[in-house]
C-alpha cells in the first residue's frame, strides 16, 4: 500500500523543530512494512529566494520514507502567499503522480493542508484521513473562510480522528462529523528513566510564545520560591517571549534557580528530563501535549494547566492538573514535592498507552480498513 502523508507544518530549513513528531510518526509505520511512505510538506520561510529556488522541489529519500519539501517565500501579501501556494501545491502533486505514481490513501495531518486532500479524491478517487491536531479551534483562532475548508474537508474524508477526546468533543459538535479519538504517540524505547543525579527540581519544554505561557510559570515558580529558595525551574524552548521572560528572571533575582536553556535536540532532552524531578506544563490550550509524555515516560510526575489535552493523560497517579491560576498553579508546585509518585507506574503507564507499537499499529489497521472499503 502506498500512503502519502500531508501534514499541515513540517521541518524546515529556519525551523528544523516545528512537525518533527510527524517526520517521527511517518518512520514509525514505514518500520512496520506493510506499506510505503511518501511525505509532502510546503512550508513558509523568511529568507528572500528566488522564484525559481521557491518552486524546486527538495526530494530525499532516507531508509524510512520519501521527502517532498517545498519552500515558499512568505510575503507581505496575504493574496499573493495563497496564489503561490496553490500553484506549488499543484506543481508537486503532478510531480508525485509522474515519479511514483497514484497513491492508494492520503494521511492529513490537520485540515489546513487539505486542498491537496480534495484534490486527489475528486479527480483521482483517492481517500483520505485526517488527524487534528490544531489547538486554534479551541482559541477560536480561524477566519470564515479557513472553516469552510474545515467543514468541506471533515465532510469528505473517510475517517477524521483527532488527538484528545475533548478535541473530539469540539469539532464534532462544530462540524456534525464524528472524530475518533487516537492519541499522539512516542518512542518509550528511547525516553526511559535513567538513573542521573537531579539537578533541576522542575523542567519545562516547549515554544517560548503566548500559548505556552512561561511567564505564568516562572511567576507561579517565584510564589513559591520565596518560601524555598532551594528550589530550581530549567525551561527549554526558544520563541517571541525571551525577552519578557529574561526581564523577569533579572528584575526578581532569580538568575541561580530559574534558567532558560535554548532549544535542544532529541538526545538533550532526554539527558535534561533525566537530570529533573519534575515536569511542568503552563499552556493555556493543549490538543494533546507530546512533550508532557516524553517526561512521563522518563518516569516523571507532572503539573500541568487544565488546558483540555493534558486532562485525558494526568491522574493522580502520574501528577497534578491545576486551574490556570497562579496561586492554584503555585499550590500543585508545591504539593507534588509531598506526594509520592511511583516511576516506574509512570513509566509503564505511558508505554501502555502511548508507545509508538501500540498506536502506529492502530493508525495502520485504519489504514486498511479504509482501503478494504473503497476497493468494494
């Protein structure tokens, strides 16, 4: 069977981070070999290129699977950015129809990369899923005309899943189509809980912008910290919100128990998670939260925001969910030092539901059954 994954951002050459979880998720079933593996990613980036440079196609192909990546020039034109890019979406599609032929499913990866989607199902009869993954219909975040294409895409899909049950729960009632929920998955072969010494008592990982909210972090974190001085905060993550972070940090004094690490690969991470005692999560909205399971599966206890994704992972088996307030944000800071968590439940918790064999088997039995269908 061969699938061709469309996912809605990807990494690019300024952001080699954003939509790495589906680089990592198009590995993991092309492990299975029961079918082949194509992606197609276009991208915006801000360096000046040429239109010719815009329009080449960086085709790669690695042991996994087969790279299509495009690279458009983000303009100051809103209407000339839609132009371009339905131009370039276009141009790869027939490319990828004369390299390797028709593919037998599409896997859409959140509906705004769609118009491909639709566009190979009506001329070519081809089906697709789609997984949503976007945050922004909890915000409210999209104009009239980007849930027309929501609507027109959940409407024509084979199957739409979705990666929490509250995001289920959302968009089923927004757009009257039923979402399955399947979760997010990780490699728990790689995150694993390694004895280290701790030398941060919390770790936090993500962007460093609005959504993720580290200024309530570090202000819940100094609320405590004035009763605790003993206590230490490492955030990883790169983003807008730097300096306003920085400003804080400075103007309290917190300089020696609060730091901002920078971004960091994979294997840093795993090394930072397990030089920590505890994860904490501050987003205000959350479709799922990868990062939370990678610490958990290091067999760290978690406090987090309820923020409607964390809310289907955390018990009080495995960490705190707290109201976005600083003070109850502050209170669960402090309580998950005095409760006793188990590492290894934690641990084992996770690969039982969110390892990468369990949930990538189940994405490709959907894919077969998807196939079985249209074939009658």
């Amino acid at each position: 069977m061969k699938v061709l994954i469309l996912p809605s951002w990807y990494p690019s050459s300024e952001n080699q981070i954003q939509g790495t979880f589906f680089k990592e998720q198009a590995k993991m079933i092309s492990l299975k070999k029961k079918c082949n593996i194509y992606v197609i990613s276009i991208n915006k980036v801000s360096k000046f290129k040429s239109i010719k440079k815009t329009f080449t196609i960086n085709r790669s192909k690695n042991q996994y699977f087969t790279e299509l990546k495009i690279e458009l020039i983000n303009l100051k034109f809103s209407i000339l950015n839609s132009i371009f890019r339905k131009i370039a979406e276009k141009f790869v599609l027939f490319y990828f129809i004369n390299k390797f032929g028709k593919p037998d499913l599409i896997h859409l990866h959140s509906f705004s990369a769609g118009r491909m989607a639709l566009w190979f199902n009506n001329k070519f009869k081809i089906p697709f899923m789609v997984t949503e993954h976007s945050s922004s219909f909890f915000r409210n975040k999209y104009p009239r005309k980007q849930l027309i294409l929501a609507k027109q895409i959940f409407s024509n899909s084979s199957l739409n899943t979705a990666v929490s049950p509250e995001l289920c729960k959302l968009l089923e009632k927004r757009f009257n189509s039923h979402f399955m929920y399947i979760p997010n998955f990780i490699d728990t072969g790689f995150f694993r809980n390694n004895s280290t010494t701790k030398e941060y008592t919390y770790i936090s990982i993500g962007s460093l912008d609005e959504n993720k909210n580290h200024i309530f972090l570090v202000k819940a974190f100094h609320k405590n910290f004035i009763k605790n001085n003993s206590l230490t905060l490492i955030i990883v993550g790169d983003g807008g919100k730097l300096k306003q972070l920085q400003g804080y940090i400075d103007q309290h004094k917190l300089n020696k128990n609060v730091f901002l690490f920078g971004k960091a690969n994979r294997n840093k991470i795993k090394e930072l998670l397990n030089s920590s005692s505890y994860y904490v999560h501050s987003s205000k909205y959350e479709t799922f939260g990868i990062s939370i399971i990678e610490a958990m599966s290091c067999g760290l206890p978690v406090v987090s925001t309820k923020c409607f994704g964390p809310e289907h992972i955390i018990n009080n088996k495995t960490g705190i969910l707290s109201e976005h307030n600083i003070e109850d944000f502050s209170i669960a800071l402090n309580e998950i030092l005095k409760n006793k968590y188990n590492s290894d439940y934690i641990r084992k918790y996770i690969i039982n539901n969110f390892d990468k064999k369990i949930i990538s088997t189940r994405i490709l039995n959907e894919y077969k059954k998807i196939r079985k269908k249209n074939e009658i």
